[in-house]
C-alpha cells in the first residue's frame, strides 16, 4: 500500500508545482497566496507519504485529495484534477491492501 500511495502522492506533488504558473496566469489572486497554497499540498503529500505506514498517514492522504480538489476555486481545472487524483488514491488504497494481504498470506505458509 505504501508504494502505491506514494506513487500518487508523488506525482501530486509535481501537479502542485505545476499549479503555480498556471495559477499565476489564469488568476487573479496575488503570488503570496498562490504560493501558500502550493506549498501547503505540498507538505501535506509528503507528510502523508512519511506517515503512510500509520492509520494517521491515510487520512493525511484524504485531506491531500481535499486540498487538490480544494485548489479548483483557484484553477478550475484543478477541480478535474483532484477528482482524477482522489480516484487514483481510492485505487491504491484498495489494490494495495491486497497485495499487503496476499504478502502476508505467502509469508504465513
């Protein structure tokens, strides 16, 4: 579950970087805040990523999900982009589990 969770957590990083020059032209919100909302995805998807072995970690994943989603009021397409992403979370937290669960089945035998 962990590489999965932070493969998308990664590229989710990448997006929110991305945000920021598109942001800046299609917005009329000043740089400060823009880049203030880039950077609080940002430390949320690697705090996430480090606590991703913990129950807390999921949830930090959520609420990543929400601020990517969250950014749409900036960049309309970013709502788009976070429903894509929230998906793609939703999916590695189930495949992943799985995998975690056949591991540990082939271990026991």
């Amino acid at each position: 579950m962990r590489a999965l969770g932070s493969s998308v957590l990664a590229f989710e990083i990448i997006v929110s970087i991305l945000f920021i020059p598109a942001a800046l032209q299609e917005s009329s919100i000043n740089t400060s805040n823009i880049l203030a909302i880039s950077l609080i995805q940002i430390v949320l998807a690697i705090l996430a990523m480090g606590t991703l072995g913990k129950s807390y970690g999921i949830y930090l994943g959520y609420l990543t999900q929400i601020a990517l989603i969250g950014s749409g009021f900036v960049v309309s397409w970013m709502f788009v982009l976070g429903l894509i992403f929230l998906g793609l979370w939703i999916l590695a937290l189930r495949i992943g589990r799985r995998t975690d669960e056949i591991k540990a089945s082939k271990k026991a035998s």
